[in-house]
C-alpha cells in the first residue's frame, strides 16, 4: 500500500482469516491518517448494483475534496447513488436524471471523488459475490486508477468459485496474497504467544494445546483466534486458573 496507487487482492478460503489481515494492515498507525472506506458484497441474488460501494462512501466522515477547492460537476452524480453524501457534494448534473446516462456517469463520477480524497483506501470485501455493476467499476478504477487511491479487494479461492479478473494496465501496480491455513509450525507459535499473555509460566502447555487447537480448527486463523479468544474469556471468569488440558474439568 505504501508503494501507491494500485490493486491488492487478497485471497483466501473461509476462515483463511482474509479480513483479518487486511484489518491489522490498516489498523497501523501509519495508516491512520489515510481515509479507509469499507463496503461488503452481499450474499444475495438480487444485490443492489453498485451496493458495497455506495456503502463504503456512505462512511466518510468529512467533506470529499481539496480544502478550498469545489469538486468537479461530475461528482455531483455520486449524490444520486450515495443520498448521504448529496448535501456535501455538487449538484447532479442534469442528465444524471436519466437512467442510462448516470450509469454512465457513474463510473467516472466515483472515480473523481476518490481521486479527490488524497491518500486513500477503498476495500471490498468478497468481491466474489460482487454484482455486475460493481466489477464493471472495479474494473474502471484499476484500468485508471485515481491518485492516492489503493484498491483492496478479499475473495474466496475456495473451488467452484470466481476469481476476480480484473485487467491491469502496464504501469500499474498489482499484488495478489494468498492467504492459506496455518501449519502445525504456525499455530504453535501463535499458541505460545497466546500462553506468554494469558498463562504466563505455563509453557509445558504448549504442544497438548498446540495439537488440539490445530485439530479443532484445522489451521484456520480466524477460527484458531477465535477459540483461544473464547478461552481466554473463561479463564478470566475463572480467575485464570482453569487447565487447557485434554480431559481438564469444565
């Protein structure tokens, strides 16, 4: 993200822990003065078109643009998509009014707006389940990618399912993550960081805890954080002296 303008897919089965990473990404500090849209494509066949963006948009907390400056006439259409914005944006233009002709504008109404935001991020989330109208503008935005923009987009590479085949000019940069479940190796290691913040001196632990946490959750990191989330919360409710073992009370 700190090279610049450009696309990230990350990719990943259920549970893969996609989301995850992206919210510890952005969490940095380093990144917390950027503007951060989030928008999620719905599990739904009749999905609004252009639904996760307009939700993503929905979210900005301040006025769009260089302070001073208006924005262009064309962001004026983004109003008629996003109605939380209209106050804060120019007129529609008046052609706007006609369906087809703001479908057209729209792409490159929202691809203004971004441009307009300075240092910025746009993430869509399961962009495998993304409706026509918002591939068509993802596509839009990394073909011609407005300054400061860094597109992030998480899909599941689970068989059976499309992959985001969004086309990247030369020049443009493009990154692909693949996020896979962890090794025994890997959930080991998050155990015993697990076990230095919540058993301190109990590290004779580690390998029956690693095994069954491995097993339970079959190296998925969402689901190995979530069960030692769980964990610890009924540690604290037992004043932290519960056992971790196999066949342990409670």
């Amino acid at each position: 993200l700190r090279a610049g303008p450009g696309l990230t897919v990350v990719r990943g089965g259920a549970g893969t822990g996609t989301s995850r990473l992206v919210d510890e990404v952005l969490g940095g500090a380093e990144f917390a003065e950027w503007t951060q849209m989030r928008g999620t494509c719905p599990d739904a066949v009749d999905a609004v078109p252009l639904g996760p963006v307009a939700d993503a948009l929905a979210g900005l907390p301040y006025r769009p643009g260089p302070s001073g400056r208006a924005l262009p006439t064309v962001t004026g259409a983004v109003g008629l998509l996003v109605p939380e914005l209209a106050d804060r944006l120019p007129p529609p233009p008046a052609a706007a009014d006609d369906p087809e002709v703001r479908r057209g504008l729209l792409p490159r109404a929202i691809g203004t707006l971004l441009g307009a935001l300075g240092d910025a991020v746009l993430v869509v989330e399961d962009v495998h389940r993304a409706d026509p109208a918002t591939l068509a503008l993802l596509d839009h935005l990394t073909g011609a990618p407005p300054a400061g923009l860094r597109l992030v987009v998480t899909e599941d590479a689970a068989a059976g399912l499309p992959v985001l085949g969004a086309r990247v000019p030369d020049g443009v940069r493009a990154e692909e993550i693949d996020v896979r479940p962890w090794t025994p190796g890997e959930t080991g290691e998050y155990v015993r960081r697990w076990l230095d913040a919540h058993r301190p001196g109990r590290a004779d632990e580690r390998e029956e805890l690693t095994a069954l946490v491995h097993e339970l959750t079959g190296g998925l990191p969402g689901a190995a954080v979530e069960l030692l989330r769980s964990t610890g919360e009924l540690l604290r409710e037992r004043g932290e002296d519960g056992s971790c073992r196999r066949g342990g009370t409670g």
